[in-house]
C-alpha cells in the first residue's frame, strides 16, 4: 500500500482489521471470475476457491422505497452483494447444523469475502463445538465484490497522482499551514465525489450507491442474506422430500462476528432488529454514538500504554532487540529516540530513491506505521523495532518505506479486489454518510478542524496526527443517506463481547459501555494487546467461550478474563494457529 497521505491514513484506517494478524490459507486459491455469476434475488451458489461458495444477491438499492421496485428490472434500482460462504463440515440436514455467521471485519470498507477466503476455516474452528456452522463473508455496499462500487476517480492513474500530490504536504500538526492545506484537500475530495449527484436541481440524489452505504442499510442488507439464506435451505429440503414446515415456527435469526466497525454494524443490527438475534460476538468495540457524532474521539486511549509496552519489550530483549543501544538505560531511553526522530521528520523529512521514484520519510508516514503496528504486537513489534533502527541508526530507509515492509499482517495480494486496493472513498462513503445523517449539525470550519486536532494530539502524539484524517475526511462530504438508524443503540439481547486489554482503536471501555446497553450481555476481557482479541493473539479460554456460547447461548461472567497464548516478543516468536 502506499502511505504518505490523507487517503492512506483513512484507507489503513478502513482496511487494517482485514489486514493485521492474517493467515493464509494452506493453499493457495485459484482465481474465481465473479462476473460469471448472474445476480439474483435468491441466493443462489457457485463452487467457488477450492472448498468454497460464491453467490451475488441482489438487494434494493434503497430500503425506503424496497415494496415498490419489485417489478422494476433497472439495474439502478439494485445493489448486488458479493458473498463467499465457507460450508459447514456437516451438511444442512444434519442435526449437528448451526446455521451460517455471517462476519464483518471492520473499517468500514473492509470486505468480508476476504476475510472468509483468509480467516473462515480459523473462525470455523473457534466456533465449531456441539454445533457446525459455515461462515459467510459478505462485502457491505461499496466495497470490494459487491457493485456498484463506491469510487470518486475516473481511474487509478488519477487517484495515484492524487495521492502522490497530497503526500507531499506537510503534518496536520506542522501549524496552520499543515492543517488548511489537509483541511482543503479533504474539501476537495468532498467535492470530486459531489460530483457524482444525480437530480441535484431538486436537491435529490437517489441513484448514487454514496446515498445508499449507510450502517442501517447493510444491517437490513444481513437481514435480506438471512432470510435468503434460510429460504435456500428450505428449497434443498423440499427438493429432497424432507418436511420443512413441521416445527418451524420462528422467523430465521442473525449470528453475526464483527470486529471493530463491525461491532458498529452488529450494535446497529441488534437495536433495529433485537428479535431477530440469534448469537452476536462483537471483538474489539467502537463506540456507537461517537462514531455516528463523526468526532471518533473514543478510540486513542490505550495507544500511549501498547507504544510504551513496545519500547519496554525492546528494552528487555537488550541486545537482540536493534533499536536498543548500550547506553539506554531504561525503556523511556529507547523511545525518546524514536519520539525525536519522528518530530524531526515534521520539518525535515528525508528523501530516498527506491523503486525507480522518489520517497519522502514524513512523520506521519512513521507514526502511522507504528500505530498500525500496535495493531498486532506478537507478529509485528519485531519487524518494526529492526524497520526502525534502519531508519534511526542506519540511515536506511527501505523497509519503513516499503508497502507493508514492516507488517507482518497483509492479505494475499491475489485475492484482493481490484475496488477493495482503493477501500478510502468506500471507507468515506459509510462513515461521513452515517456522521452526516445523525451528528449533531455544527460548522466544520478550520477551527473545529484544530480543536479536533488538538483533542487528538492530546489523546496520543503517537496515532494522533494520522488519528485526525478520519473526522477531517468528512468536512465537505455532500451525501445524506437515505435509509439512516440514530439510535438508541440499546436491546435486551445477550450479547458476546470481546476485548483486548489494551485496544489501540476499541478501548476496554467501550465494551462495558455497549454491555450496558444490552441487558444480559457479557464483557470477556483478553489479557493482551492490540486489535481483535481472537485475531492479534491465540487464547484458548477465549475460544472455548466463544465455542459455548456458539453451542448453547451460555455466557460467562460478565468481566470474565482469559490469558493470551502468545505475548507479543522481540525476537518474534511463533504463535501456532495463527502466526506460523
């Protein structure tokens, strides 16, 4: 990926809880042309990536007006959603058979069928107990396999220059001019994707999918898959003679894994549809209401704690760890040494010649490469510690400045959608659309831009600066979704919650707060750090009540802690099941 601008700091923001902490799978995957399938309004399946199976179901494009486009054919009216669905070990007749998950890895903008393709059989195992259930990853609508795609560029030429523009601009922390010169190149995105508006003489805009991509609207997209889902397997059972009626008296229920945003979306989910909740984990939780407000200012609190866990580690490896000197004589040593190398990157960054172009070394590329370290501390504190002494003590700037040099959590390139490579304007489209439709409306001038950035900085000079990207991106954002939920994020649905604790983005806090909120619920707490508990590390006690809660409903104790299996270490070491 490429770093050095306003889009990187968003589109790492929308795509790190696909990126960090992934494994392959054992094979590798063969190509699958999707356009080979033919939407439909069932769900209808094609075998698909070696074990898999794929479908495009088409939904409406807008809820609202859902009862009055049965009969219309224009390919307008529509969204069609890229599904890929890991089956279940058993088949759907067994009595063993749990029903389908449904996952979402965060963001927003992240795609699903990736994570299904790189994540479903390690999830699948987790869950897996009394009873069997296939894992379905779907793209949200925008992004990834599902169209129409969310995009502002007439191509990628024109996104790159862009980005390579932008990433010559100086800190939003370096003064005035850093922050008007961000604040007016997110005015200007706001405005090239403005220009996507249909009917604007009537101030309307109904056909453009940045109207349609609210957190509600892929709330009742899930719906849709559930019941086309259930529906599909009753159609199996009737082609094989089998009695679906008898004992059916329910309607068919949601269970749902989401990380990060995806704690949003299932939140979102449990409030509008309580009754229709079956089992709902949701790792790693973003506050509810601070995300719609569009301020995110719920997320930085523990960086400063996992920052400083990273250089302890460091110190305590002594010599095996390369950013540490002889002279240090504490952890604090180690980092001031990194701290002054950023801060001196804010006035004076560094230029390198790699890959036949110019680089620049800017703080904001460093800082964001180390918050999004912390995202994963057992597979990447090592890789980042050497990129770093490279950099400080080496003068080699190489590894930073490669594409994911330094993370050790980067999904197969193969298998990566062409629209999910450029995930920002997907990222834009679900975030400013659910801000604009329920934030309190207030002037998003250049001095609520400082004030954000000051909050920010505050919170953590570490992620702070790359942190503030995300509520500026949404300073000219011109579409109102349609179909928008504001809350009260609140049900009487027992939910499993999970979370690190230490969380760089989800703070602990927010999971107590969402437990709350919905009566009967259970915190788990995982004794580790980083980004998604089940993720960023192994922890058998956690896989077990997940496993339990998957075979019978049960919940622990809500506070219950679980030991992690796989502290993070420099050297890196091993963690079996999910870093080999």
């Amino acid at each position: 990926m490429l770093v050095a601008s306003i889009y990187k700091a968003t589109l790492l923001m929308a795509c790190s809880t696909v990126a960090f902490g992934q494994k392959r799978q054992e094979e590798v995957l063969p190509d699958f042309n999707w356009t080979s399938i033919t939407p439909s309004r069932d769900l209808r399946y094609h075998d698909c990536y070696n074990g898999f199976r794929c479908a495009r179901l088409q939904v409406p494009l807008d809820w609202t007006k859902a009862a009055g486009i049965d009969t219309d054919e224009s390919s307008t009216s529509w969204v069609v959603i890229g599904i890929a669905t890991l089956p279940a070990i058993v088949p759907d007749t067994d009595p063993s058979f749990g029903g389908s998950v449904l996952i979402n890895p965060g963001g927003p903008g992240g795609p699903g069928t990736d994570i299904a393709l790189t994540f479903g059989k390690y999830f699948q195992g987790i869950i897996d107990g009394e009873k069997h259930y296939e894992i379905l990853g779907f793209d949200p609508r925008g992004v990834g396999r599902t169209t129409p795609s969310a995009s502002c560029y007439v191509d990628d030429l024109s996104r790159l220059a862009d980005i390579s523009q932008q990433g010559g601009l100086p800190p939003v922390v370096a003064g005035e001019l850093g922050l008007n010169l961000h604040y007016q190149a997110a005015v200007g995105l706001g405005e090239l994707c403005g220009q996507q508006k249909t009917n604007t003489s009537a101030g309307q805009d109904d056909s453009s999918i940045f109207s349609h991509m609210s957190t509600a609207s892929v709330a009742r997209d899930m719906l849709e898959i559930v019941e086309r889902a259930d529906a599909l397997r009753n159609t199996n059972a009737s082609t094989a003679g089998r009695n679906v009626t008898a004992g059916k008296k329910h309607k068919p229920l949601l269970h749902y894994w989401g990380t990060s945003y995806g704690t949003v979306l299932g939140n979102t989910f449990a409030s509008m549809f309580p009754d229709r909740v079956g089992r709902m984990v949701l790792d790693s939780v973003a506050d509810a209401d601070d995300y719609t407000s569009g301020l995110w200012r719920k997320n930085l609190m523990d960086v400063e704690i996992i920052a400083d866990r990273f250089y302890q580690t460091c110190f305590d490896a002594g010599n095996l760890c390369p950013l540490r000197q002889g002279h240090d004589q504490e952890a604090a040593d180690v980092r001031k040494r990194v701290d002054s190398f950023v801060r001196s990157l804010e006035t004076n960054p560094l230029p390198a010649a790699q890959g036949g172009r110019v680089r620049l070394l800017t703080s904001a590329l460093v800082r964001e490469t180390i918050r999004q370290t912390l995202y994963s501390p057992a597979c990447s504190f090592d890789p980042l510690a050497s990129a770093l002494a490279e950099s400080i003590l080496a003068g080699n700037h190489t590894t930073i400045l490669a594409a994911g040099g330094v993370l050790c959590t980067r999904i197969p390139r193969d298998h990566v959608p062409v629209s999910c490579a450029w995930c920002g304007e997907a990222a834009f489209g679900i975030l400013c659309g659910d801000s604009a439709a329920t934030a309190t409306q207030r002037v998003r001038n250049v001095s609520w831009a400082r004030e954000e950035v000051d909050i920010l900085q505050q919170q953590s000079p570490t992620a702070g600066e790359p942190w503030t990207r995300v509520p500026l991106a949404c300073v000219d954002w011109q579409f109102k979704p349609k179909h928008a939920f504001a809350g009260p994020f609140e049900s009487t649905t027992p939910l499993l919650i999970l979370s690190n604790r230490y969380d760089p983005a989800t703070p602990l806090a927010n999971a107590y707060a969402l437990s709350r909120n919905h009566k009967g619920s259970a915190v788990v707490v995982q004794e580790s750090y980083g980004h998604s508990a089940v993720i960023t590390s192994t922890s058998n006690c956690t896989a077990q009540i997940v496993r339990e809660y998957f075979s019978s409903g049960k919940l622990p104790a809500n506070g219950t802690s679980c030991e992690a299996d796989c502290p993070a270490s420099i050297p890196f070491k091993p963690c079996p099941g999910i870093f080999p």
